[in-house]
C-alpha cells in the first residue's frame, strides 16, 4: 500500500482543526467555576479550582488524537513547561498577546520529531481576575497556598493584558 504524502496527511488534519474550532466554543466553565470558588472561600479556594478544573477540562476535550493542554514562559506547574518549538512563539507572542483584540494565533506542520504532527497555541492574555494569584502583589496567606501546592512556582509579576501563557493543541497524523 502507498504512503499518502505527509502535505496530503497535514492538510486534512488542519481541515479537521478548523472544524474542531468552528464546533468547540471557548469553554467558559473554568471562568464561572473559578469566581464562585473565589465568591465562598476567597483566592485561596480558587487556586484549587485552576489546579483541578483547568487540568480536568483539557483532559476531558482531549478526543480523537487530540491533545490539549497550556504552557507558558513562568509556569506554575513544571509539567507544562513548553517545547522548543512552544518556547519560540510564547517569545514572540508575548511582544503582543492580542492583536485586533483577539488572542494571537500560531499554528504548524512539522516532521520535526520523525512522526508527521500538527502543533496549534492560542495566547492566554493576563485577566483582571487571574492577578489576585500571579500578579505582582500577593496577599500572604494566597503565598502560602501556592507554595504548598507549587513548590516551584514561576507564574507571578504579571500585569493585565500580559501574555499569561498559551493553549495548546496538538496532533500526531497518522502515516498509512
């Protein structure tokens, strides 16, 4: 049986995302569940909430060869430290996190690693609501907590509008 060239392969996997994009709406849930944790216990209770919510939904959207998952510059948590190749746009994604008020986009085709893959980031700008964790001033018992549950925590000093990190998508694409 013949090999489909890898290009063929890329473009129906970047057919399939932009069909993803168009079906999946933003999921606003991590939002809502994150100001009512904050609402009954304070910040405190909301860094637990970003610690099993945001992970929980990833996993839960993660379907078909898809993985999503988040990275960023000063990660919070070692196990999303980017790629090369992540590192580099988070770079330049972070001279402008949004451009015509829409978070900055980049995505590629890449036989980098041997296996033909397909690699989406969407910047994550810093919120109004995200400072009160990985801003630059941080009440002490809100400290205290990451510290317990991030022992090497790197995500803080931001302001609003600062490029918070990045979604992530990928794909392997399957070589018949």
């Amino acid at each position: 049986r013949r090999r489909q060239p890898v290009c063929t392969l890329m473009r129906a996997v970047v057919r399939e995302f932009r069909h993803l994009q168009m079906k999946v709406p933003p999921h606003p849930y991590l939002r809502q569940a994150l100001q009512a944790a904050i609402k009954e216990g304070g910040l405190t209770n909301g860094i637990g909430v970003c610690k099993t919510v945001a992970p929980e939904i990833a996993r839960n959207n993660s379907s078909g060869g898809w993985v999503i998952s988040r990275t960023s510059l000063k990660v919070r948590n070692p196990e999303n430290t980017p790629t090369d190749w992540q590192e580099i746009q988070l770079l330049a994604m972070d001279r402008q996190p949004v451009k015509n008020g829409k978070p900055v986009e980049v995505w590629q085709v890449s036989e980098a690693s041997g296996q033909p893959a397909f690699q989406y980031m969407s910047a994550i700008p810093t919120q109004k609501l995200c400072l009160g964790c990985h801003g630059k001033s941080i009440a002490p018992e809100v400290k205290a907590k990451l510290a317990e549950l991030y022992p090497e925590d790197k995500a803080t000093g931001f302001s609003e509008g600062d490029l918070r990190g990045a979604f992530v998508v990928t794909r392997d694409v399957p070589v018949n």
